[in-house]
C-alpha cells in the first residue's frame, strides 16, 4: 500500500504514545514491580520495611499453588464465571440483533438500550447489600414468595448452600454486566458501514444469515474485546463475591482476587504471599488471552469475504 | 442505489410480542433494585431493618434528609463537586489519551507498535488488588495525599481504553480521509483533534460514560488517599453513614446512596443519545 | 479542539480546588492542630464536647478529625498508613473497636502508642479510684504498661421479654429468670434444661446460635493462638456442639445476628417468640430498643449464666504527639475522671448533649455507682443493678489481634455443620485450612 508515504509518519506512533508511557512510568511501574519483587521476599506484617530475599524463591509460589484455599478459588472463579459469562454474551448479542436490525420495530428501544445499561451504575457495595435482603433466611423477600406459592416446604438458606451462593453471586454479576456488553456490541454495529446491510438486503438474506454472516464478522474486532475484557474482568473477580458473603459460605464463593486480598488483609498482611498470587494470575490471564486471540486470529479476513461472496454468488445462481 | 427499507419482511407478530415481553422483563429485572433503594431512602432504620425489602415507600424522606445535614461529615454539594473533578478529570484524561494511543497503534507503522501494542495488553492484565497497596504507599512517601491528582493523572494510561479504541478504530477509521488531509497540507495533530476525533465520537462516548461511573463509585483509592474532610468524594461520605454496625441509620444511608447515584444518571442521560442514535461511520462510499 | 477546551478548564478547576484547600489550612495556621481518628463520630463528639467545657483550651487548639467507618474494612489501611507515614497529619488521638483493639494495644501496631503514664496520667492512682472495669485495662495493657482504655463497659447481661418469659415460666421477675438460665452456674447445662421445658410451652429460649457465641467465646480460659499456633479452646469447642443442640431442639428461630430475621425477633414477630438476647447495654439502646415496635417497656435484664463483654472502643495516644499535656487531658477526661462533669459521667446518664440521651454502661465502676440506669424500656428496671456486677466476669485475657478472622471461619463452619452440610470432624478440620490459608499462624 502507500508504505512510503507512512513510514516517515512513524515517527508520530512513537510522539502520540508518549503521554501513555509516561502516566505509566510515573504511576504504575514502581508499584508493579514493587509487587513483582515481593512475591520473592519474606514481607508481611504493617510497618515492616525490610525484606530479604527467600533462600528458596519459590517458596511463596509453592505455598499458594498447594494451598487448599487457592485451588478452591481458581476452581471457583472459573465455574462462576462460566455462568455469568455464557448467558451475558447470548443475551447481549441477542438484544443487539434486536435493536439494531432493521426488521424488528422495536418500540422504546432507546428506553429499554438505556434500562439495560443501569444496573452498571450502581455500586457493587449497595447492589451486594440489596440481595443479602434480597435471600435472607429465614425470612426474606425470596423465601416469603416461595413459601407463599408453595414452591418450597419452608424457607431455603440461600447463604449456607454452597451452589445457591455461587449462582447468585454468578447471577448479580450477569445483572451488573449484560447491559455494558450489549451497548459495546451495539456500538461496535453502529460502525459497521450500513451499505453493507443494504446489500445483503438487497439479496435477500434472511435476518439470522444477516446477522450470522455479516454482523458478527464486522463484529470480529470488537467481539475479540468484548472476549478479551470478560475474560480478565471473570478471573479478576472482587467486589461481588467479596461483598456478598466475603467468599463464604466455607469457601464457596472464594474468587482468586479475593483469596489475595485476604492473603494481604485478613489480619496478618502476607504481602509477599499475596504478590505471589498474583503473579501466578497474571501468567494464567497471560496464556488465556494468547489463547483468545489466537481463536480470533484463525478467522482471517479474507475468508470471511470470501465467505460473502460466495454467498452472494450463490443466490445469484438461484434467482 | 437507495434501497427502500419499507419493502422489509418484517418479523411476524408473535416473534414481535415475544420480544416485547423478554425486553420488558429485562427492564423490569434491572430496574427492580433502584425502585427499592429508591423506596428504603423514603423509610427510618427501624423498617429497613425489619424488612429490607419493600415496594411501599414511607413518609421518612424529608427525616433522612435532617438525618443526612445533621452529620458533621455529610455535605453532599462539596462531596459533589469533588467527585466531579476528580470524575470528569479522570474521564477527559482518560478518554482523550486512550484515543490518541489507539490511533498511535492504528494509524502509523513504527518499529516498537507490535511491543507496545503487547505491553498495554500485559498491563490490561495485572490484577489491580495488589498493585494498589504499593500505588498509595508510593503517594504516602511522596506526600501526595489529601491531593486530586493522583486520582486523576493516572488514567492517562488505561489500557483497557486503549484496547477498545484500537478495535473500534481497525475497522471503522478511513484511512483515506487521513491521507486526503494530509495532502491538504494538515498537521499530524490537526488531522487528529479535528478529523479523527469527531469520528470516534461513539465510541468516546461510550467509554466516557464508563470510565466516569467507574471513577465515580470508586472507594477503596480516594479513601485511602483523601483523609481531609474538605476532599471528601460522595462515596466517602456515604460509607462514612454506615458506622458501628448497631448505630447505622439505614433509611439515611439509602438517601445517601440515592444521591450518589444521581449525577451518574445526569451524564448517563446526556450521552446516551450517541447510544441510542444511529451515528454511522460509513463517511467515505466507494 | 472543543474536547482540549474542556480538558483545559477541568486541569484549571483541579489545579484551583488543590490550591484553595492548601490556602484555607494556611490560614488557620494561629492555633495549634490536634488530630483525631474514629470510626464514628462518638469519640470526636465527646472533644467537642471537652472544648465547649474548656473554651481557654478551645482558644489554643483546632481539631481536625478523620472519620472511617469500619464497613467495607477501610479504617485500619487508613489508621496504619497515617500511624506509619507520622507527621503533621498523624493523629494524636486514635480509637479502636474491640474487634481489633488487641493490634494495636499488644500487636504489631502497639509500638506507636504513648503510655497513658509517659503523657502524665497518674495511672495507678486513678485506676483504683474510678474502679475501672478489669477486663478494659487487660486488653489496653501492653506488657503491664496501660496504653489505652475504654470508655464503656460492655459486659453483657441476659436481656429477656417480659411477656415471652411469663408464658415460659408464669413470671417476669428477674430472680427467677436469672436461676432459670443458670446465672452463676458458669455453664449451659441449666440453660439448655430450660430450652427443652419452654420449647413445650411454645417459646423459643434465644433467637440464633449468635446469641450465645459472644457468651461462649469470652468466657473461654485461652484465646484462639497459644505459642503462635491455633489453639482451639475446649469451652470454644463446645459451641459446635451447643449450636447444633439448639438446631436439635428447634430452641431458636435459626437467625443470623444483624440480618433481618433477628431484628425481626426483637419485636417477637418470629415464628417463635423469643425469650431473650445475650448482649450489653449498648444492645438495648441501640438495637433492641430501636427493633422492638410495641414491644417498649415489656422488657427486663438479668444476671446470664456466663459471663462475658461484647465490643467497646478504646482511646489511644500517638507516642509521637506533640501536644501531649492536651492529649492527656482529654484522655483522662474520657476514660479515668469519674466526677460529675467526667465524660464517663455524662455518659453513663445521657446527658453529654443535654437531658433524654440514652444511657450506656461505663468502665467506671465509681460512676456506675452514682448514675441512675432506670430505662422505662425495662420497665423502670435499674439496669445498672445487673451490668456492674456482670462487667466482673468479663475476660480480657484471652484475645488475639486476629480474632476477627478467626471468628468468622469459625462461625462460618459452624454454620455448615449445623445446617447437614457436612459432619463435625470436616468441619473442624476446614477451619484449620482456612486459618493455615489465610493468617501467618501454624496450625497443626
């Protein structure tokens, strides 16, 4: 292409990049690799400024790997994870077909657009108050309905069973993020070029081929964002499970991130423990999002048109 | 060639009804716990306390209210305000610089742009929990506490910004444009502020809202770095409400969060037209 | 160019607000700072409350308070970081929650605080005179040096309903209640026989297994850590098993303290009424008196069969502070002056802001004396008459810093085996994990 032309423009990558770099020098290098040395050292305790380096490095590395705790939190934050995220994208992608095809009419799609993003906004702190009220026991709002009609015999301890705890904590996050996921979508569609649409209205497809073949490749981009950003946010997981039940109950709820909180918080401030559950998730976070975009690396782009044309040639040869 | 969209199949009526209701429900479903905090800001400590969850408001508003301006540390303009600027600083940083790295990474073609395409995703990474303990010890040593800026000047670089942006911007920005400028005769930087910028206005606004409802609710940061009274940001002084856990006034606390939450659905409001609108990108046809 | 526009004028605002707030301290500059951090406003109220009495020191001092409430676990990072970082804006005064007092009373924190002694503070003197609760002074000694003390007296005391009592026993009369639950057994044996016999009549003896854990766990004979290893106590041992008894017999309505359930008990709207609560002065004017709708004034206190202390506030001196004489002034005021205009005093009466404010129990045994604890919410019941002598029991020996990690695991697997989930040895042994997982103490 016009190679020339940009190659001595390079020179204003590197100028526009400066503001990025410098913020992240200035702010996030010294406590990152603060947090990386430490995983290395025998710090804990407040107040304590001194370290020295373990005899055995990996000392901390092999206490967390084995720990009991840690392995419930890996299995946890996965699992729970895979419950919020599944139904977040189906229903995302749904609501974006809906909204942004031409075919469904959809009155006060702007109210239900601006609905659907607004339990975004409220703090995890209230949302994790309101559904404590929410599964109380013994008496609360859910088990008074499902005594009432009968449902269930007598009230339900949804904060002691193990697999209600986990399904609501994956449910509020599905809540709390399934309006965000669809206005990325929808403003990911927004961008598609509409003569794209026109086209494939002109031929005839039907609105699922549309948006099969033609929305969610033009999506590819932000889909692998979308993708990306669930993934690192799922095994980051904090404020809800540590709101909600303070990853109880025995464990149930334990997410990864709050595994290395209490590791650094829960009395006896093992900073060295923690840093070192944390390099371990960012060597987890790392391979998964290699993975990822190796995922969305196979669908090419050129096959993807040829997928489109192949098609438009096909209904030409039927019409 | 203009197609006339009217000529459509539309979707059949029931298909249409189903969809009304799955939407409604939706709505219905998250707009629930609003309509209860909403309501337990109306209620005093002793019905929140007995029933924490009710659709009946009570006739406490105006006692929480008393309740809310009788705390020595409630003063919900000021809280206001300095929630305001530490936000929007933030938002405007964030988002203005996130835009000008991505169109970095997109529009030229530099040696280090694979390396530092991948640090800003290794960065995008790193668990913040940990990276937080050494970030406000670093300010404490610094004396920067009691100080906006280190809530504000940091989100110059947020990647997750920068990535979305960049993906946004591989298949929507028109590389022409930018060459046609320039062969006008226009500056790096003014194709930028004035080409680019207008082009990516949704998803800016998009990422704007975000960013600012994220700085917004943000407690654990400015609790720990703002200890003057005079900085105190709304979610501060909201958790300040909750005291011992046995003097907590609960209908007051409602109130407070209501009126946290309120500013964030002013902005939300303001830019979600560009949500609701159609602002199409296809500017360049052929 | 709009959006620079913009950013200008945000950089503008930022860069004034810095600046106007750094000015405004500036001009205060005549008097000198004294600092104070809580986690409620109480404290900060009664040096208020100090300088309104005192308005030539008022003269000389500002205040300058921080507030952090203990939710979401924010005071503590807040109060290490400003004890450690030292300076002007290190508090002179701090406060800390029964909770977690021992960390900074004998714990990693306790070197930054000042011997009462070191600021002047006859101790020793004034110790005895105010008859100073035991328990108060064992938890803010550290190595038999007197670093902090509270202000109230939490020993705790069984707080029964009047009504529920008269169709379990045909009496309200608190002689009879207080044999019928054991008092001065020092064990649950009575109580339990009782449980069984009320459960007939229809009444529920507590409301959740969380009213008899405070009980249980002050009065055990070692804390949770012996020699840095976790050491389960006997007595706390047996609150597995207490628990499950009262699931067993349906004793309780199976609440949770301070959810809705247990609130709900208070007023008897349970699904059982519910004979009484475990807990100190504070629970009746706080959270019972609040919680109780028609039920005022149906209410009576008796001596429980075990004696324990749940919660309190201790006042701390920063080492470093540089207005000592003042520093010690008001501490002494606060927690060692048991005249009538002594913040104990005022305390214990209500009367720190004027007449009808509730009254609390103080760790001056002196001032509990001469104060007047009649509450119509008991029925004109003195309950100073039980809280003195119940402050005695209290044990201030046994705690950790980390107890409140501690107890939340233990309450936490409690919890499961009392509900089915698994049997009582799992549990035990989960506990362990969790502590070994969590704290830098070895478990075997």
């Amino acid at each position: 292409m016009e190679k020339r032309k940009t190659f001595s423009y390079a020179r204003y990558g590197y100028l526009f990049s400066i503001p990025f770099i410098v913020a992240f020098m200035l702010f996030w290098l010294y406590p990152i690799l603060y947090t990386a040395i430490i995983g290395f050292t025998d710090l804990k305790g407040i107040g304590t400024t001194k370290f020295h380096f373990l005899s055995e490095p990996f000392k901390n590395f092999k206490t967390v790997l084995t720990s009991a705790s840690f392995k419930t939190a890996l299995r946890n934050t996965v699992v729970i994870w895979i419950i919020n995220f599944i139904p977040q994208i189906v229903f995302a992608l749904l609501f974006t077909a809906w909204f942004t095809s031409p075919r469904c009419k959809i009155r006060g799609q702007g109210f239900f657009k601006i609905v659907f993003y607004m339990p975004n906004i409220m703090t995890a702190a209230t949302v994790a108050v309101l559904f404590q009220a929410l599964f109380a026991y013994p008496t609360s709002p859910m088990n008074d309905i499902l005594t009432k009609f009968g449902i269930i015999a007598s009230p339900f301890n949804f904060e002691v069973s193990k697999t209600s705890a986990k399904l609501i904590v994956a449910f509020i996050q599905f809540w709390m993020w399934y309006g965000y996921t669809m206005i990325i979508l929808i403003s990911g569609v927004l961008g598609i070029n509409p003569e794209i649409f026109e086209a494939a209205e002109i031929d005839g497809c039907t609105s699922a081929q549309t948006f099969f073949r033609i929305t969610i490749p033009c999506l590819r981009t932000i889909l692998l964002y979308t993708t990306i950003t669930a993934m690192i946010g799922g095994l980051n997981m904090y404020d809800i499970p540590r709101l909600y039940l303070n990853g109880g109950p025995d464990n149930a709820t334990l997410t990864t991130n709050v595994y290395i909180y209490n590791q650094a918080f829960a009395g006896s401030y093992m900073y060295n423990r923690a840093a070192a559950a944390s390099l371990i998730m960012l060597i987890i976070i790392a391979v998964c999002s290699v993975a990822i975009f190796q995922m969305y690396k196979e669908k090419d782009p050129t096959k993807v048109d040829r997928k489109r044309r192949h098609l438009a040639a096909k209904k030409e040869v039927t019409e | 060639m203009k197609y006339n969209l009217s000529k459509v199949k539309r979707v059949s009526k029931p298909v249409l009804v189903i969809m009304y209701i799955v939407c409604i429900f939706f709505a219905i479903l998250s707009l629930l716990p609003f309509v209860v905090m909403l309501v337990n800001a109306t209620r005093n400590t002793y019905q929140v306390q007995q029933h924490a969850f009710s659709f009946v408001p009570s006739k406490y508003l105006l006692d929480n209210l008393k309740i809310l301006n009788s705390k020595d540390t409630f003063h919900p303009i000021r809280g206001f305000i300095n929630s305001l600027i530490i936000s929007s600083g933030a938002t405007v940083c964030a988002v203005y610089f996130s835009t000008l790295t991505a169109y970095a990474l997109v529009a030229y073609t530099w040696k280090l742009r694979g390396a530092f395409f991948s640090l800003v995703l290794a960065f995008m990474m790193i668990p913040m929990q940990v990276t937080s303990i050494g970030f406000y010890q670093m300010m404490y040593r610094v004396h920067m506490t009691n100080n906006f800026l280190p809530l504000i000047l940091p989100s110059i670089a947020s990647p997750s910004m920068v990535f979305f942006m960049r993906q946004y911007m591989i298949p929507s920005l028109p590389l022409e444009i930018v060459e046609s400028a320039r062969v006008d005769g226009c500056h790096e930087f003014r194709i930028f502020n004035q080409i680019v910028i207008p082009m990516m206005k949704p998803a800016m606004a998009t990422q704007g809202i975000f960013c600012f409802v994220a700085s917004w609710n943000q407690l654990f940061l400015p609790q720990i770095l703002l200890t003057n009274k005079q900085r105190y940001t709304m979610p501060i002084m909201v958790s300040l409400l909750k005291g011992d856990i046995y003097k907590t006034e609960y209908g007051a606390v409602y109130l407070g969060l209501t009126l946290t939450i309120l500013p964030l659905f002013v902005v939300y409001f303001l830019l979600s037209k560009y949500i609701i609108a159609g602002v199409a990108l296809g500017g360049v046809k052929g | 160019m709009k959006k620079l526009v913009i950013a200008l004028m945000v950089l503008a605002l930022v860069t004034s607000a810095v600046f106007a707030g750094g000015a405004a301290e500036g001009a205060a500059g005549k008097k000198t700072v004294l600092n104070i951090m809580s986690f409620t406003d109480e404290v900060p109220g009664m040096v208020t409350k100090y300088f309104e009495m005192h308005p030539e020191e008022a003269a000389k001092y500002e205040v300058k308070t921080t507030i952090i409430a203990t939710t979401d676990g924010l005071y503590q990072p807040a109060l290490d970081e400003a004890l450690k970082a030292g300076g002007a804006d290190a508090p002179d005064i701090y406060c800390a929650e029964s909770a977690f007092v021992l960390k900074y009373a004998q714990g990693d924190m306790a070197d930054y605080a000042a011997t009462y002694k070191s600021l002047g503070i006859d101790v020793d003197k004034l110790l005895k005179s105010a008859d100073i609760a035991q328990y108060t002074i064992d938890i803010g000694s550290r190595k038999g040096e007197l670093v902090a003390l509270g202000y109230q007296a939490t020993g705790g005391a069984f707080i029964y309903n009047r009504t529920a009592a008269k169709k379990a026993f045909g009496t309200d009369d608190p002689a009879v209640v207080a044999e019928k639950i054991g008092a001065g057994t020092n064990s649950w044996d009575k109580f339990f026989q009782t449980a069984a016999e009320i459960r007939k009549n229809g009444v529920a003896i507590v409301s959740g297994d969380g009213d008899i854990w405070h009980a249980v766990e002050n009065s055990s004979d070692k804390g949770w850590i012996v020699d840095g290893k976790l050491y389960i106590d006997p007595k706390r041992e047996a609150f597995i098993d207490l628990s499950k008894k009262l699931k067993d017999g349906d004793f309780h309505n199976d609440t949770r303290d301070w959810q809705e359930g247990w609130f709900a008990d208070m007023k008897q709207a349970g699904a059982k009424p519910v004979l009484g609560f475990y807990g100190p002065a504070w629970l009746i004017n706080y959270t019972i008196g609040q919680n109780c709708g028609d039920t005022y004034g149906d209410w009576g206190v008796c001596a429980p069969n075990i004696g324990f202390f749940w919660g309190g506030t201790w006042v701390f001196a920063n080492k470093d502070t540089k207005n000592a004489d003042i520093v010690a002034k008001i501490i002494k005021w606060i927690t060692l002056d048991d005249s009538d205009t002594g913040l104990q005093y005022f305390w214990a009466n209500g009367t720190l802001n004027g007449e009808g404010g509730t009254k609390d129990c103080v760790a001056s045994g002196t001032v509990m004396a001469k104060s007047n604890g009649e509450l119509e919410f008991l029925k004109g019941q003195n309950m100073f008459d039980v809280f003195v002598p119940a402050n005695q029991y209290a044990n201030g020996k046994n705690l950790t810093q980390y107890d409140e990690t501690i107890n939340t695991y233990w309450r936490d697997q409690v919890r499961q085996y009392t509900a089915g989930a698994k049997t009582r040895e799992q549990a035990i042994k989960d506990f362990k994990t969790q502590v070994a997982d969590n704290l830098d103490v070895i478990v075997e």
